[in-house]
C-alpha cells in the first residue's frame, strides 16, 4: 500500500546549526521524498501492493531481483525512523530506563558514545549508524546503502543518516563532526526510550 511521508516532527530550521534548514529542504524535501515515491510507484499493482512498509522491506531483503523495490521502501523507511531519531532539544546522556540498560549493556554511556560515534565513522561509503535491541541486548551495528536492521530480527532504537546527503552541505567532507553534533546535541532520547519500552511489551 501507498506509504506516506511523515510530516518533519519540527520545524526546518529546528536543528540548525547543525543541520541546516537548507540540508533539510534537500534531505527531507528531496531525496527522502524521492525514494518514497519510487517505492509506491513500484510497489503499485504487485502482490506485496497490501503489505505495510515494514513486511514489504522483509519480503524484499536480499533478492537481487527485488533490490529496487527493497532499496526505495528501506530508504524511505529509514529516513522517517532518522527524523524522528533527531530533535531540537535532544543529545548527550539519557534518563530513565535505557539510561540504565546502556550502563548494563555498554558499561557506561561514554563507552556507548564511543561506539555509536565509531560505527558511523567507520561505515564506509553510504549507510547508517543504529542503536539496536537485539535479542534483549542493546548494540550498536552499522548497515551500508539501504540495509537496515529491520530485516535481521534486531529492534531499532535510534539511528544516524551517514549518507554524505545527511551532512555535506552543513560539514562537507567532515562526518566525524556531524556524528558528534548529532550525538551531543540531537538524539531523541525520547523517542529512543518509548521504541525501547515498546520493545518490553
Ligand atoms: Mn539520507
């Protein structure tokens, strides 16, 4: 079925300075848009045309006939996931609940800053940095181009756009400064604990 894009859940001009108002006209307004119109004009008229996002990105995963439509639905659901990773008034340490299983999982949350900060470094050409629940266990894991934690049974959490779109026009070809910004002044550590308490359930 058609999937529609999620209005931006804050003003375009809401994570400057980090994120420009004009790197989000681009990346929400363009290349996001993109892909979620070449995912509902592929996936019109196909048998997987009344499955939601989620099972079509299953269902596609790793058929090379398919990468099309895999490609386009798992950018456009990323990216959603991505907006919503992100807010105004988010970074640094959190509170409550995943406060704590960070510490259990990771030691402490520098050592979690550490390696989220590290994976999204380290991917390679174009992908994404996730926090993930896996089998009850908070991880960090990297995926490249479109691949996304979704198809490998892991719950996602959080998640960092490494696409050079995400950041070039705000850090050029500086990914380890964007990654900090995000990490220090962006992650929606609100949205990271309700995505982990509804895992609980
Ligand atoms: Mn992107």
């Amino acid at each position: 079925m058609a999937y529609s894009q999620p209005a931006l859940p804050y003003a375009d001009n809401a994570l400057a300075p980090h994120i420009s108002t004009e790197t989000i006209g681009f990346h929400y307004g363009k290349h996001h848009a993109t892909y979620i119109k070449k995912y509902n004009d592929m996936v019109a008229g196909t048998p997987l045309d009344d499955q939601n996002i989620e099972d079509v990105i299953v269902a596609t995963a790793n058929n090379p006939e398919k990468a099309g439509l895999f490609n386009n639905g798992a950018q456009a659901w990323n990216h959603s996931f991505y907006w919503n990773s992100l807010s105004p008034n988010g970074g640094g340490k959190p509170s409550g609940e995943i406060a704590g299983k960070i510490d259990t999982d990771f030691g402490n949350y520098d050592a979690f800053k550490e390696e989220l900060a590290n994976a999204a470094a380290t991917q390679f050409g174009s992908g994404w940095a996730w926090l993930v629940l896996d089998k009850g266990q908070l991880k960090v894991v990297k995926t490249a181009n479109a691949q996304t934690p979704l198809t490998s049974g892991m719950i996602p959490i959080l998640t960092i756009d490494v696409w050079e779109h995400a950041y070039y026009l705000d850090f050029q070809n500086r990914r380890p400064d964007y990654v900090a910004a995000v990490i220090d002044d962006l992650l929606n550590w609100d949205f990271a604990s309700q995505n982990f308490l509804n895992a609980q359930v």
